[in-house]
C-alpha cells in the first residue's frame, strides 16, 4: 500500500498520546510534511515485512491448531494481518538516541474520537495492533498483536 497522507483512514496523533514506555526516554519530532512523507514511505516498507513474518507464524500455528481441533470453524484468513484493511495513528518521536521513530496503532473500526486520543483496548485479537519502526535504522520494535479474549 502506498501511504497517502490525504487518507481518510489514517491520522497522526500529537507525542502526548504516545504510550507512556516510549514517552520516559523519548522527546517530540515535529517533522515537515515531506520529511513525514518519506518517512512514512520506509516505515510503510518495514511494516510490510513484519506482517509478512506475523502472518507466515500464524499459518503455521493454524496448521497445528486444525491437526488438534479439526472441527474448529476457524478460517485461516481470521489470523492474518492485512494492513490496507485497518484504521491508523502514527506517533512520531525522537528516541533516547536522537533516532526519527514510528509508534503506528492499528485497529479494524473506528472507536470514539480515534482521529485525536489514541485508541487503546484490551484483547480484541488481529483487530488490534501496534508497530514501533526506527526510521533512521530500519528496525522495527514492539510489534504487538492484542490478546484473543
């Protein structure tokens, strides 16, 4: 997906709703429009290639769970991150190093006023996740799935 900054699905949220363990040793980055937009791009980038390491996981536990439970009415489709389908916040910040970073929220739906608070629920499986992306060295950190209850 190419990242469109004009996205009706995407909102960038002010470092105050960055949650509080990146916040400790983090300060605010307030890049221009086109910095945010290149960097988007690369974040965009890595991202990609988490979900693809989440979801080849998630098949293969989807493999052993139907060997266990065959007559389980999973689908396999039910585990799988597609980023394109969901809501977004980024956050962005400098970390204790000085490093350009990403904090990304996803989510599958609107809740409440999603486009200025962050979005933070318990549980709520694949329909709830976050990213942390280094911009400045290509790492990715924290990426976290909700829990399934």
């Amino acid at each position: 997906m190419a990242f469109s900054f004009s996205d009706s699905k995407m909102t960038v949220l002010p470092f105050s709703e960055l949650p509080v363990r990146y916040r400790i040793s983090s300060t605010a980055w307030q890049p221009k429009v086109s910095d945010f937009e290149s960097g988007a791009e690369l974040a965009e980038q890595l991202l990609q290639k988490a979900v693809v390491i989440y979801n080849e996981k998630a098949s293969e536990d989807f493999v052993e769970f139907m060997a266990r439970s065959p007559a389980s009415n999973w689908a396999q489709t039910d585990l799988f991150i597609e980023p394109e389908k969901y809501y977004r916040q980024y956050v962005l910040f400098l970390n204790e190093r000085g490093e350009h970073c990403f904090w990304i929220n996803f989510f599958c739906r609107p809740v409440g006023n999603w486009k200025a608070s962050r979005v933070d629920v318990k549980n709520g499986g694949t329909c709830y996740f976050s990213i942390g992306l280094n911009i400045d060295t290509g790492k990715r950190f924290d990426f976290l799935v909700n829990g399934k209850e």
